[in-house]
C-alpha cells in the first residue's frame, strides 16, 4: 500500500469516529423513538464502516 493510500485510510477512519461521535450524542438529544432509533442505526454503520477500514491495516 503507498503513502498516500495509507493516508487516505486514516483519514477515513477519522471521518469516521467524528460521524458516529456526533450520531451518538445527537440520539442522545432526540425525543422521537423513530428518528433516535434511525440516528443509532447510523452510529452502527459508522462503526461498522470504521472496522472495514481499519481492516484494510
């Protein structure tokens, strides 16, 4: 893998965390079952985009 590609990945797994931390604490604010339960299904695609990054590793 180069340099570069390697660096996109990071920056990727980056983009990442900050998508689920911010899906995390806005589920924590949201009142309406339906739309806190979509937001935590994004955390968990977040998460699960995150582990097929870092697999690339």
């Amino acid at each position: 893998m180069t340099t570069k590609e390697l660096l996109y990945i990071e920056d990727a797994l980056g983009h990442e965390q900050f998508f689920e931390n911010n899906c995390k604490a806005l589920a924590g604010q949201i009142q309406d079952p339906e739309l806190k339960n979509y937001v935590n299904h994004l955390v968990e695609q977040h998460k699960q985009t995150f582990q097929n990054f870092y697999g690339l590793l």
